[in-house]
C-alpha cells in the first residue's frame, strides 16, 4: 500500500510540527518516497536540516522556490510529482488561504499547482479552531472532494489549555495516507452507514475472572477506518481493547456477548453494511458471582452455557439492501468451515482467515485471508497490513464485477 508511493507532506507553524518529524520517519521505513515542503514559520519549531535526515532527501522552502534557476518551477514539479500532498500541520493561516485559492509561499503554490487528493491535519489552540472564521474555512475547504481530514483531536495542548485542535496522532495520519493511497482519495462510502463489532467479548464468572480470547479488535477497527476513510458513517461496537477508538467514529464500548448483541441489535436496522469481526465467546459460566470468589470457593469444574450467535441472528433479520459479513478465524482448512457459516448464517461474505500462520490472527499488525461471497467468488489475499485487508474487503463487496487480482 505504502511500499515506492510519493507522499509530500507540507509543514505549517506550529509546535505540532514535531510529531509531524515521526509521521515522516515512519513514511521513510515503510519504504514511501517523502518530500517535504516547509512555511517560513514552520522553521521556527523545526528545521530544514531535520527533515532532509529523516526523509532522505533536501527539504523544500520558500528561498528554494524564488530561486532564479532555469528548470522547471519547483512547485509544478513537486505539484505533479504527489500522490498524495499532507499538509500537517494545518494552521489557521494556511487554512484560511486554501479555502480562498490564495497562493504566497511554496506550499500553498503546490497545492495549487498540483491535483492529487490533500491530507489536511489540522493543529491549534482551541480557541483559534473554534472562531467561526476558522470552522467556515473548514467546512468550506472540506466541501471540495479533493481535501480529506484527520482530526484534530481533544486533549492538552501546547498552551495548557484542554480541548479540541490537538493534531492526529501520526498512526491515525498514517493509516489515512494509506486510505487515500489505496482508494486514490475516492469517497466511494458516502452516505453510507456502516456497523463494525471487533474485540474478543469477556463472560465474567465474577468481577474479575472471565473466559475471553486473544482477540486485540484490531482488524475489526482497520475495517471502521478503512470505511471511514472511504466516507461512511461508522458505528464501531467493541469488546474490550487495549487503544483509543479514532476520532471520527461512533464507538460503542461493550463487555459480554449479551451487551454486544444488544448493542448490534439497536444499531442493525439502520446500518447498510455490517461487518461481524468480533471473536464472540461461544459459552459463558451458567453462574454469575457479583463478589470476588475466594480461591477456595473457585469451583474445579466450570458449568456452561452457550451464548446467542450474534451473526446467525442477523442473517435471520437482514433486509435485501444490506451486506452481511462475518468472519470465519480457522486453523487448518479455513475454506470449507468458512463456506459452511456462510451458508448457515445467511452471509452475503465471509472472510475466511488463517490464525495458525505467524503473520495473521490475533494481535498481528498483518493479516491475509480469503474472501468468499454468496455467488462463489472467491478471492485470496496475501498478507498484507490489516488495513489493507480491509479495503480489499471494501473492495470485494462494493465491486462485484471486478475481480480483485491486485494482491500484496
Ligand atoms: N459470531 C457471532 N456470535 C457468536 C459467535 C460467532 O456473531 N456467538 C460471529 C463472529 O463474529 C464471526 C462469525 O460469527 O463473524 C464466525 O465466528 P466463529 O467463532 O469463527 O464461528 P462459530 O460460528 O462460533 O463456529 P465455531 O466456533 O464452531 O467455528
């Protein structure tokens, strides 16, 4: 997704600058071709020197572009050189001259000159993001579809103050190049509501013990990005989970199989795709203990009962305009047990997905799996990173005539 793409990313004035330094070295190691772009005021927190060393190549500034030299100009070249332009961080000031087509400096002469989607990552004082000036800018630049954001967040800011303006954190500016880089900045998912479940579920047999699995929710959460990304309204029901739900995402945090059915239930009849990534639990203890059991009381053998299949339910209930979608985590042969629950659970996909490989299952940043629909398609994907499984899996169900041969 990343490996040899052309990402230029235009550096504002703002103390942000500096995690914007580890976008750019993370660019570097994931083998991307990064140029640089830095604003007069984006040199007062980092420097030229800086960025040259992380990305390998000579930054860009405004003394570059109004050198007298006989080549091409430099903000054509680098305009038609991007697939994709980030700017991050994004000030007011250089907001406020992207939303009115204005053009002084090297960066905004770029984005100018240039046609590939722009990244936009927001970085302010609260304050400064919320006058309606601003705001206006915002939505007004976010009108026009080749302008994407990421964040900003909420959180403590440079000025102690706490509140929204705080830049993307550079995973989540990662994982959205790798968005447009894959779709070519094609909102191909807007208007659509898009339900996710993700996370192992825990039945507790008190306060502190439950049975669970090693599910991180990882690839259930590639797959809200990825639609988010694409343009959907995405509701995000998770189990349990080590990280932050991305801004920009209805997240619906739940313990048990009962809560997430519930939760699924409420959400279902308005959602267009539903995607169960959730490892659900398929039993729960018979008994529930609202004290913490004293190890002498534990029992040695554990009665259980099963739980709701969640899925299964939702194949009952589904409406022919939805796409239902589970998951199928098998060790050994993983196509004839996955088109059986596909089969079984009035499935329109279902993603068959090896969990005895060392690079895919539970808590592995790649993943590779097959994916089957309803009509036969079958389509194997390599492995590749999470969020990339999940865009071919966007991909799968959204275009049906075309049979999906680009694999990692
Ligand atoms: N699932 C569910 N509710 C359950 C169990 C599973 O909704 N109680 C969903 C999972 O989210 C997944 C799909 O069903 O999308 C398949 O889950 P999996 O655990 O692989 O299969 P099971 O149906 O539980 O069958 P088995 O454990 O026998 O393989």
């Amino acid at each position: 997704m990343l490996h040899g793409r052309r990402v230029l990313i235009g550096l504002g004035g703002g103390i942000a600058a500096y995690k914007v330094c580890e976008v750019i070295s993370t660019l570097f190691k994931a083998e991307v071709q990064v140029r640089a772009i830095l604003t007069q005021a984006s040199q007062e927190f980092i420097t030229p020197l800086t960025v040259t060393t992380l990305s390998r190549h000579p930054a860009y500034t405004d003394e570059v572009f109004w050198q007298p030299i006989h080549t091409r100009p430099v903000h054509i070249e680098l305009g038609e050189w991007a697939d994709v332009f980030v700017i991050a961080p994004l000030t007011a000031n250089t907001l406020g001259k992207l939303a009115h087509g204005l053009a002084d400096n090297l960066l905004t002469n770029t984005v100018l000159a240039s046609s590939c989607p722009v990244l936009l990552a927001p970085a302010m004082n609260t304050q400064m993001w919320e006058q309606q000036s601003v705001q206006r800018n915002w939505q007004h630049l976010l009108s026009d579809r080749r302008y994407h954001s990421v964040g900003p967040d909420a959180g403590l800011l440079a000025c102690d103050r706490v509140g929204s303006g705080r830049i993307a954190e550079p995973p989540d500016i990662i994982a959205a190049i790798q968005s447009l880089l894959h779709a070519g900045g094609k909102r191909d998912l807007v208007g659509k509501r898009v339900l996710i479940s993700t996370g192992g579920t825990r039945e507790h047999l008190d306060p502190v013990r439950f049975i669970g699995n090693p599910s991180t929710g990882k690839m259930g959460l590639a797959v809200a990005q990825a639609a988010m990304h694409r343009g959907a309204t995405v509701t995000l029901v998770h189990a349990p989970i080590a990280w932050n739900v991305p801004l920009g995402m209805r997240a619906i945090p739940v313990v048990s199989a009962a809560q997430m059915q519930q939760a699924v239930l409420e959400w279902f009849p308005g959602a267009d795709i539903i995607v169960m990534a959730a490892a659900v639990a398929d039993v729960k203890p018979a008994e529930y203990a609202a004290e913490k059991l004293p190890k002498k009381l534990l029992p040695t053998s554990l009665p259980l009962e099963s739980v709701p299949d969640i899925l299964a339910e939702l194949g009952q209930r589904k409406q022919p305009h939805q796409c239902l979608i589970g998951f199928a985590a098998q060790t050994g042969d993983i196509v004839t047990p996955a088109l059986q629950k596909l089969n079984e659970k009035k499935l329109d996909c279902i993603v068959a997905n090896p969990i005895d490989r060392p690079d895919s299952g539970f808590g592995s940043d790649t993943n590779q799996a097959i994916l089957i629909d309803k009509q036969g398609r079958q389509v194997e994907i390599e492995p590749c990173s999470k969020l990339q499984l999940a865009h071919h899996l966007l991909d799968f169900v959204l275009y049906p005539e075309v049979r999906i041969q680009s694999i990692e």
